[in-house]
C-alpha cells in the first residue's frame, strides 16, 4: 500500500444526482447568465417542489444565486450558477477524472 495515493472526495453538495444535474444544466450557460425557474424545471425534468428542495441546497453552500423579479406584473424567478458553484462544478469534473484515470488495481495480477 506504500504510495498509494487517498481517493479523492467528491462534493456531495453537487454529487446528489438531482443537483448534478442542475449544475450541468447551469453551467452550459455563459458565466452571469441565467434561467428561469420553469425552464431549469423543464430541463431537469424535475417537479417544482423537488426542485426548489435541491435549488435550497445549492444556494446554501453559494454554488448558485436565485433572484426574484418581475415581467410586467408576473414575478418570475431567476437561477444563476456562481462564480463558487461554477469553480466548485470545474472541480467535481476534476475530481470525476482523476479517480477515472487511475491505474486499475488487480490484485490477482500481483500474485503472478
């Protein structure tokens, strides 16, 4: 076990697989652009309710950003990943490729 290396951890605020989601879908927006409640409910096919349970979560750790404004006389809710959440997502994929890259460990092999 001499230089092995410790498997790296993965965020488990962005690894819950309804908030992975949600961070893909964010983050293929442009940095500082941002996505409607219904549209982000839609891309992520996920009920209002749900959604808004995993969106408090995100906005907890500051991986994203919701504002509330208005469209005429309609409010309408805005989503937006922050610079945290985008660092914290480009690290999760990091993270994602080096426990992909790492050499297979069979231990059949070394009793050859």
């Amino acid at each position: 076990m001499t230089g092995e290396r410790a498997l790296p951890n993965l965020d488990s605020v962005i690894h819950a697989q309804a908030r992975l989601r949600v961070t893909v879908a964010l983050s293929v927006l442009p940095a500082g652009d941002k996505v409607t409640f219904p549209r982000l409910q839609e891309l992520v096919g996920m009920t209002a309710g749900n959604l808004s349970t995993h969106l408090r979560k995100l906005e907890d750790a500051g991986y994203i950003t919701i504002t509330k404004a208005y469209q005429r006389r309609t409010p309408v809710t805005y989503v937006t990943l922050t610079r945290a959440g985008r660092r914290a997502f480009e690290d999760y994929i990091a993270t994602l490729h080096d426990l992909l890259a790492r050499p297979e460990q069979d231990s059949d092999d070394e009793d050859l």
